[in-house]
C-alpha cells in the first residue's frame, strides 16, 4: 500500500467513521476495518501515483484525490468520479517540434508518458483530438525525425511509428551496467546540420545514422569520478548513500548549428566539455563556479559563432535557489555569468539563442519566461498571459516561441518577429509597423459535425490570418490598409470604427461568436489579425453561423472573399505618417491547387458578391415602395416571399438572393477550383439577377 514510503505518506480517515481509513500511493486503498484490511478504491496499472485526500467534513461521500496527472473528485463515495483531463496540467520534462505541417510539439511527461500535440488544430482550437502519446517513457526527450515526422525518438532509448503505432527499443545497450549508466530524463536530439545523425547520451555520448540499429560511441564517460560532499548534505554526509563515486551522467548536449563537429556536452554532477573534431577528442571547459552536484540543465550551441555557447545550471541540490545561467565566447576558455534581472529565488532551467536575431535570448525560471535583447546582460519578463509555472525547457520553432512546463503543458508565442526587429530606436518611435511575417491561407475551422461543447477545455488556434503588429508611442486614431499589387484596397480598418460586443443572434448563444476586430489607437504594442478576407462581406438576408464553431471564436458568414496567395502591402496610417511593409500570403502547404484555379474561384466569387449586394439593395427598395402601395401585385411578385416553392415560379428578388448566397458559400467553402455545374449555375442565376435587378429597377420608375 506504500510502495515508495519516501513519496506516499498520505492516511486519511473517513471524518464520521473512524473505522473506515484511505491511503494513497500507486493506488488509492480504503480500509472498513480500522486498517486490518484493504481493498483497492482507486487505481490503474503503470500506477496513476496519487499524493493527497481530502475528504468533505460534514459530507464524507464527497472526496477529491489529487493525483500527477490531476485532480478527481466523487460525490457518490467513489461509485464514480470525475475527470482529470479537464484540468491544462501535464507536467512536461522538455519539448522538440517536428517538421509536419502544422507543426507538433512532443516531450514526455511526468506519470502520464509521452505526448505530441498539434499547434493547429483543424477544428478551429486545439482539443484533445489533437493530442495523442508519443510511444516514449514519461520521462525527458521525444525528438522527432526530421526527416519523417510520423517517427519519433525517446526516452533511454525508443522510436515509435505513428503509422503503426509500434513501439521498439533501440538503445546502444539494453541493459544498464556499471559502465552504462543513465537516469530518468537522458538528452536525445538529432544533430541541427545532418538530419540524420541522432545523439543521446548515457555517461557517454552516442549517435547514429541507422534509426538506432547500429550505434557509435563518441566519448569517454564525462562524468566526475570522484568529489567532495556538498556540506548542505549535513549529517548525512557519512552515510553510504553519499560516498563519493562516479554516478554521474551526461544531462546535456548541444550540437553547434554552425559547425558539425562541434559539440558540447554537460552533466548532472557539474563538468561542462567540448569537442571540436565530432568526438575524437574532448576538452574539459568546466567554469570554476561549477561545483559537484550541480546540474547543467541545458547547454545551448550558439547559432552564429562556434566558440559561443550558453548553459542554465540547477543548483537545487545544493540548496542553492538563485538563478545560473552562463555564457562563453571563447569555447569555455572562460564564462560569465549573466542573471542581471531574474529575480534571485528562481532556479533557470533553460536558456536558448534565437536562431534569427543574434543576442536575443530567452530563458525559462520556476516561475515564468524571461527575454534578453543583448546577449544575456540584461533580461526582462516575458509572462504576458502565462500562469506562474516551471519552465523546464523552451525552443524557437520558425517564428514561434514554444515553452515546456511543468504542470501547466505546453505554451505557444506566436510570431515572436517584432522581438526580432525591436530596438531602443523604434521604441522611441512615434509610431512604427512591424514587418509581417508570411501569412498562411489556412482554413480556420473544417468541422462538419457539431461543435464540442464550450465546457470542453481546448486551446487556441494561431491568429486567423495575418498577424500585423504595430507601436503607438501617444494615443490618436489609426488607419490600417490591405492593398494588393495593383494598388486596390482589399480591406481597411479603422480605430474610429466602434466595435459592439457580442449578443445572442438567432439561436445563437453569444458565447460562440467572434468579437468584430478592433484597431486600437492606444498608445502601446498592438498585434492585429487580417482574416485574409476581401472587404466587404456581400449583402445576404439570412447570414448565419457555421456548424464548424468555436466558442468566443466563430465568425458570422459569408464574409468577404477569400484573398488570393501573392504579394500585398500593409499599409499603417499613424501620427501623422503613412507607414508601409510588404506582406506574402501562401496557401495552406497540404493543398496543391493551382494559382489559376483560385483565380476563376475569387472572379466568380466577386461577381456573385456584386450581385447579392445589387439584389439586395433593389430589394430593400421594393419593400420601402411596398409601404407606399401594399396592393401593388407587381411589386409583390418582385419581392417574393423566400426561395422557390415551384420549379416554374418566376425569378424575384428575395428567393433569388438566397440562390446567389448559396452559390457564393459554395464557391467560398473550398480552396478548389469551381466545378463546372457550378459555373453554369452561377452564370445561369447571375444572368437571371440582373434581368431581375434590372426589371425592378424599371418597375420602380413607373411609380
């Protein structure tokens, strides 16, 4: 019932039965007999490893266990319990990004194995059908093949097929020996300029080019073979379990993205090495500051000078709660310690260089995420929206920033490209619009069945659209313009435009609807997302919500056409200046349609919306000249009364523009081109509108 008695310790006893006594450990027992016997009350097999009790005082059938994975509760005295997979809170060891489209972040994660997650999920938010197991233990690595994202490395050491599902172990050495040694969380990683080269590291370093099937020793054991008990060890320093050996292993390794042979390698008792040649030979570069039992987290390579690199250290079990992140510039012949601005009683655990702009650098604390524009002299919160939450690893993937921690799962920055291009000049700026990353014509939300339930816990999705970023230095109105290369405007907006908040529309619960977008004109850093849409929407008289909704998310249709994938410029009109940046949009990389399919789809689209809005306005004219004259027959038939009850009935404006907006949202609905019944309808109907439009305009005259 106790099967590790140093993490269980938990007795509870039923508050109006003292006979009746639970525990927790691997499983949760529960006692009738004031302890003589026990029967499970809650468990799994692999041990869902449960902490605390607490059981409700005036009610005792209410109970809440708290668990790695979460907490459950029962109101029914265990008949039934909660659930914990509505609670963010995986506890993520580290995190790696494969190369799928969209991309997947993948870590194990303490007593509930592995996980890849996708950043976009095609239901219009990240859901749990978005998340699946990895095939690797708990613990550490998952590193996907760069090559084949569908395989995925881990743990000490496996690769897992997604395809399959199959699961096979292929570490240098099945078993452990004394010259073999390796802990829970073990560095596996392909090399950053040969994809396929992957290394993990026991007390030595290995790599491969099989898949694992053949491995090559790289190093001796760069582990301490003797050391000094720390003091903080205290009375225990005597003890068998302190004396000095060598046990340790190498916790961390850093292939240079400059040069191939380049690698450094840290360990978990405190010895830092390099070498220069892919493993020949190794250098001892250990800091002085670097004593036994510390812990070299993470070693970061630097991505644009081979003799820079960057290490976190974790001093924990020195009882040593200040941060130590390091840094060299000469390959460990000396390094400095660069804290300036983390607060002293945060552990970092993680630090990286952006691959993009040299000097800015992020780091991950117990609490938060930290960023540093030169090099680590000085470093700034970068919480934002982030829970106080161990940061146990973080990585830049293209232009995201994607964290891993410890409790909370995985977090996304997306589209950290004005940390990139700010400096002191432009924060002084009056007014400044960043450079638009490229722009993705991705569909937000392709559900066709019901919507999860807004009870469902889900993460967003990446802004819809392009994301433009912009700086106000003093409050004032601001314009932002789409333009395309013929110099048309695709769409504007303006901070003078009142944006109204939500309400029930139809049957429409405001909960799911999507707030209009709004520019602000505050002073300040803004990010603004263009939908990639066309302005304006046409003219329909039933718009409505799509099945295919997200809760606070789901934009009313049919807005306007979709834009084309080309060259645009954004153009910012602020504090008196006329701003401009170019933006590209892209299609969706899965889709394969051509340019000119898109073409014939936007035309045909835009001749629709032209109609719906000629419809639509002849029709808000034949009801305004219906209050003069209700008997007139003749405008009664032009109004109609909804779309057609009769095949032979003749066209009219109201079941007309019903017909146009169907056309429309077919046409809009896919990235394909227009079948060619479509086409016929379209032409067919556009040729009856403007003979319907045309008539009524005639008719109009005559009164």
């Amino acid at each position: 019932m106790a099967e590790r008695a140093d993490d269980f310790a938990e007795v509870k006893v039923d508050p109006q039965d003292p006979e009746t006594v639970f525990t927790a450990s691997v499983a949760v027992w529960k006692s009738t007999d004031g302890g003589k016997t026990f029967l499970a009350f809650r468990g799994a097999p692999g041990g869902d490893d449960y902490h605390r009790i607490w059981i409700d005082p005036a009610r005792s059938s209410t109970i809440l266990i708290a668990s790695d994975q979460g907490a459950i509760v029962t109101v029914d005295g265990g008949a039934s319990w909660s659930s914990w997979y509505n609670q963010p809170t995986a506890q993520m060891f580290h995190v790696t990004a494969d190369n799928a489209f969209p991309y997947r972040l993948c870590g194990g994660q303490q007593e509930s194995g592995s996980a890849c997650v996708s950043s976009r999920g095609p239901d219009g938010a990240i859901t749990f059908r978005d998340w699946h197991p990895a095939g690797v233990e708990e613990y550490g690595y998952a590193a996907p093949d760069p090559l084949d994202p569908d395989i995925v490395y881990g743990g000490k050491i496996s690769r897992w097929d997604r395809r399959t599902g199959q699961q096979q172990e292929v570490a240098p050495a099945p078993l452990k020996s004394p010259n073999y040694r390796v802990v829970r969380t073990q560095p596996v990683l392909f090399s950053p300029l040969d994809p396929h080269t992957l290394y993990f590291a026991s007390n030595v370093l290995w790599k491969t080019a099989t898949g694992g099937r053949n491995w090559t020793r790289i190093s001796p054991d760069l582990t301490r073979p003797r050391w000094d008990v720390p003091p903080n060890v205290g009375k225990y320093r005597g003890s068998d379990e302190a004396t000095p050996s060598q046990r340790g292993v190498i916790y961390a390794v850093a292939p240079s993205p400059v040069d191939a042979r380049t690698i450094w390698a840290g360990s978990d008792d405190g010895l830092i090495h390099v070498t220069r040649d892919g493993g020949r030979t190794w250098r001892d570069v250990t800091p002085l500051s670097l004593t036994p039992w510390a812990k070299v987290s993470i070693l970061e390579a630097g991505h644009f000078d081979v003799r820079t690199a960057y290490a976190a250290i974790d001093t924990m079990r020195l009882d040593d709660m200040r941060p130590h992140l390091l840094r060299t510039r000469d390959g460990g012949g000396s390094w400095v310690e660069i804290v300036s601005g983390l607060p002293a009683g945060a552990i970092a655990r993680v630090v990286r260089e952006d691959p993009r702009r040299r000097g800015l650098l992020f780091c991950g604390t117990e609490q938060t995420v930290y960023v540093s524009f030169d090099d680590g002299d000085h470093w700034q919160s970068l919480r934002l929206n982030m829970p106080a939450t161990s940061i146990r690893d973080l990585i830049v993937k293209d232009d995201d920033l994607a964290v891993a921690t410890h409790g909370r799962g995985f977090w996304i920055v997306d589209d950290i490209e004005p940390l990139r291009e700010i400096t002191d000049q432009i924060a002084a700026s009056e007014a400044y619009l960043f450079q638009p990353r490229t722009a993705l014509r991705v569909r937000w939300n392709t559900n066709t069945d019901t919507p999860l339930p807004p009870d469902e816990p889900a993460g967003p999705n990446p802004p819809d659209g392009a994301v433009i970023d912009y700086l106000l230095k003093a409050p004032g109105e601001v314009a932002l313009e789409i333009v395309d290369r013929s110099g048309k405007i695709v769409r504007r907006f303006s901070s003078a435009e009142k944006a109204e908040p939500p309400r029930d529309d139809g049957n429409v619960p405001r909960w799911w609807i999507r707030p209009p977008p709004r520019l602000s004109g505050d002073a300040g850093l803004h990010r603004f997302a263009w939908d990639l849409h066309w302005d304006p929407a046409p003219h329909v008289l039933e718009g409505g919500y799509p099945i295919a909704a997200v809760p606070g998310n789901t934009p009313k249709e049919p807005r306007g056409p979709w834009a084309l994938p080309g060259k645009y410029t954004v153009r910012l009109t602020a504090a008196g200046r006329t701003l401009a940046q170019p933006l590209v949009v892209k299609m969706d990389p899965r889709l394969k349609t051509p340019p000119a399919a898109l073409q014939q789809q936007l035309a045909l689209s835009q001749r629709l919306a032209a109609a719906l809005d000629q419809d639509f306005e002849a029709l808000m004219q034949v009801r305004e000249a219906r209050k003069q004259h209700p008997d007139d027959k003749r405008l009664e038939e032009l109004e109609g009364g909804g779309e057609r009850k009769k095949r032979e009935e003749k066209p009219a404006l109201a079941p007309w523009n019903s017909r146009l907006a169907a056309l429309y949202d077919l046409l809009q609905s896919n990235d394909a081109a227009p079948t060619p019944q479509a086409v016929r309808a379209a032409e067919q109907v556009l040729k009856e509108t403007a003979a319907l439009v045309k008539s009524t305009a005639a008719a109009l005259h005559l009164r």
